[in-house]
C-alpha cells in the first residue's frame, strides 16, 4: 500500500515537471559540483568536525529571450544561484540534520530569489557519511516545480 502511494506520488510529480516543460521550461541552466564544507547531519561529530558537500543543480527556465538578445539580465545569475547554495550548506543561516532539509531549502530559496525559474531539480551528496561501510556518497535528488512550492496566488508566499 505504502508502495502504491510512492508511485502515485512519483507518478503526479513526473507530471507537474511535464506540464512546466510544456509551459516553456525545456531549456535548462545547469550548474554541477558546486563544493562546499558544511556542518550538517544527525550526528554530533558532523557537526564539530563539518564535511564537503557537493550540490548539482538544474534550473528549468526559459532562456529563449536570452538566446535571441544575447544580453544577460535576460538570464538567471549564475553567480547568484552559486552565492545562495553556498550560504545555504555553508551554514550561515540554520543547521540540517537531514540531507533532505538541507535539499528543500536549496529549493525553496531558488525559487524565492529567481523569478524566471519553473522548475528545480537539486541533487545534494554527501561523499564522507559516516555508515558502516564503504560507499562513494550518499544523497537526495528533489525535483519541484514552482506551484509545488510557491503559492499559486502569485504572491511569493511559500507553502
């Protein structure tokens, strides 16, 4: 039963990145590997002794006007989305036990800052997680559309 729901979840999410690509959001700035020393986790040497998170981004938006006029307010700063990510995992604002939290906040504060993008889909790894055993990362991958996080008022507001 659990599984069911987590298709139909899955399912309704594939649907709502559909629909934003119809919308105009086929194009897509990328933005993979973004390094950082954060201090997150669950477990209190992560935070005391802190660890490298790498963080990909893609950024659906529509970058047809950017393409034409080659002109670069009619983008998304790159270097902004960088700057936010970093303060983000670099702590300067609140402290995530969970990669997830640490995910959706990368998500919700893209859409907050860069009105042009549709869709985010962010993939945060944590390459030195403290599990028994030996593996290369471990991460969460979130893919959100704009009405999925802001409110469809059109205020800004997030849910």
């Amino acid at each position: 039963r659990a599984s069911m729901t987590s298709m139909a979840v899955s399912f309704a999410r594939r649907a709502l990145a559909s629909e934003a690509v119809a919308r105009g959001g086929r194009d897509t700035i990328v933005l993979k590997g973004l390094s950082f020393f954060g201090r997150h986790g669950v477990l209190k040497e992560e935070e005391a002794l802190g660890q490298k998170f790498v963080v990909d981004l893609k950024l659906g938006c529509c970058l047809e006007s950017a393409g034409r006029t080659d002109d670069v307010t009619r983008t998304v700063d790159y270097a902004a989305v960088y700057r936010t990510v970093k303060e983000i995992v670099e702590g300067r604002g609140r402290r995530h036990e969970l990669v997830e939290s640490l995910a959706s906040t990368i998500v919700a504060s893209v859409f907050r800052g860069f009105e042009q993008v549709e869709h985010v889909d962010v993939f945060v790894k944590k390459p030195q997680v403290a599990l028994m055993g030996e593996l290369e990362y471990a991460g969460v991958r979130m893919l959100r559309t704009r009405d999925e996080v802001v409110g469809e008022s059109g205020s800004g507001s997030l849910k």
